[in-house]
C-alpha cells in the first residue's frame, strides 16, 4: 500500500487556510481578564473578549496575543485580517507560546498574512517541536516525509517525530503512523500496529482515517482483530488521547462555522 506524501501532509498544508487549528489559550498570568475573556468568547462576545484579551497583553500576558491573533484569522468581533493576526502570532511566539509558534510556523509556509519564507516556518517548527509541542512535532515530519522546502526527504526522521507527536495524543500524527505502517518500503508492515493508529486516529476526529481503517478491518484475520483490539485498550489506558493532548496544551477549540 503507498501512501502518497500529499495525504500525509495535506492536513499541515491546509490547516491554516481551513484553520482548524483554530484554539483560544486559557493559560494565563493574569487570570481575572482571561477568564473573563474566555467566558465571553465562549457566549459569543467577541467584543468583550477582545477588550479583556487586550488588557491582559497589556499587562503581560503572551497567551493574550496568541488569542487576539486568533480573533483576527477568524474574524471574531473584528475585521479579518491574516496580516494582523500573523503580527500577534509573532508576539506570542517571541515570548514562549508554542501554539504561536506553530501556527505562525504555518502562516510563513503558506504565505498567509506574511511572505512565504520556508526557513522561517522551519525555525518555528523546530523550536515549537523541541520544546514537546505535538502539532509542530509532526509538521516537521510532514516536512521531512515529502521533502517540501530546504529539508532533504528523510522517511526515518518523520517517522521518528510523527511517533513522538502520535504517543502525545495528537490525532493526525496517529493517522500518519498508521499508514506509514502499510507501506512496505518505509517501514516494516505491522497491521496491528496500524489499525491501533488508525482507531486511535478516528477517535479523534480524523475523518481521513475511515477508509483506510475499514479496508485493513477487511483484511485482517479475526485472530488479528482480537489482538489489535485488546492491545488497543491497552494503548488508551497509557497514551493521551486526542481530547487530553489538548486539554494538556490548555486550549479551548473553536467551532469555524460558527
């Protein structure tokens, strides 16, 4: 089975545009005018929500920037602006917030609200990465699985960082893992191994999953459907899941259609 760089990497390559990797920090420094914030974005205030955002930056809260950034890429009670929202991207990123840095990382892959600079996005990739952040972990795997930009193709690099961003919970890494399972040429074909990833990867929310999932489901023996599925429980009482992985990054994700 060959799994095309496109699918592994179209997640990344769209996200930004999509934005779905649209998320409002609730970590804070300053609590009363995030929590605050927080709960008039979730009534749909957005207004108020910027008001108490922009007071926390104002007395020093990084996470603060991260979210009005984020008010500006979805045009939340202000104009839309990609321009805007990459400069407070940068403010958040240059004081430590790895969803900054990760998702301005994406911004300067596409050319959205900045020039399209690889070596910028890689920057922020590996600083977001090394400092445990799942998302950048495996945007850089994407990188070095399709050889996009400067990097080099580098099949077992990408595998390294999609495992370490798929044990994180990371729901898109677990769908890479899973494929790259089926391809013989990349790694050794273990389908049990692959069809863990792949369940793991539609639990959380990887549509993309279904299809794959359901052919080797068909493939598999009964006796390796027992195995998958009692090592499986295994796995989730161990490995964060996706809701965890984002819990643990305390973040709070927005409904775009909304």
């Amino acid at each position: 089975m060959r799994v095309r760089s496109q699918t592994i990497l179209k997640p990344v390559i769209t996200g930004l545009v999509a934005v779905i990797l649209v998320g409002i920090l609730s970590i804070s420094t300053v609590q009363a005018d995030m929590k605050t914030g927080l709960e008039a974005f979730a009534v749909k205030d957005y207004k108020r929500a910027y008001r108490e955002f922009e007071a926390a930056w104002k007395v020093g809260d990084p996470a603060a920037a991260y979210n009005i950034g984020m008010m500006y890429d979805g045009g939340y009670g202000v104009s839309n602006s990609h321009m805007e929202a990459t400069r407070w991207y940068r403010l958040a990123a240059d004081r430590g917030i790895v969803e900054a840095m990760n998702v301005l990382g994406i911004a300067y892959m596409r050319g959205r609200g900045v020039r399209e600079d690889f070596h910028a996005a890689l920057e922020l990739f590996f600083k977001a990465a090394a400092l445990g952040y799942a998302p950048a972990q495996y945007s850089l795997g994407a990188l070095y699985y399709s050889g996009l930009g400067p990097l080099k193709i580098n099949a077992a690099k990408a595998i390294e960082l999609f495992t370490e961003s798929a044990n994180a919970g990371h729901a898109p890494a677990q769908f890479a893992v899973g494929q790259l399972l089926l391809e013989d040429n990349v790694v050794e074909v273990d389908k049990i191994a692959a069809w863990q990833w792949l369940a793991l990867a539609l639990e959380g929310g990887q549509r993309m999953a279904r299809r794959p999932f359901d052919k080797l489901t068909a493939q598999m023996t009964p006796a390796e459907l027992s195995e998958a599925k009692t090592a499986l429980k295994e796995i989730r009482a161990s490995r964060p899941t996706q809701s965890q992985a984002k819990s643990n990054s305390k973040s709070m994700e927005i409904n775009k259609s909304e």
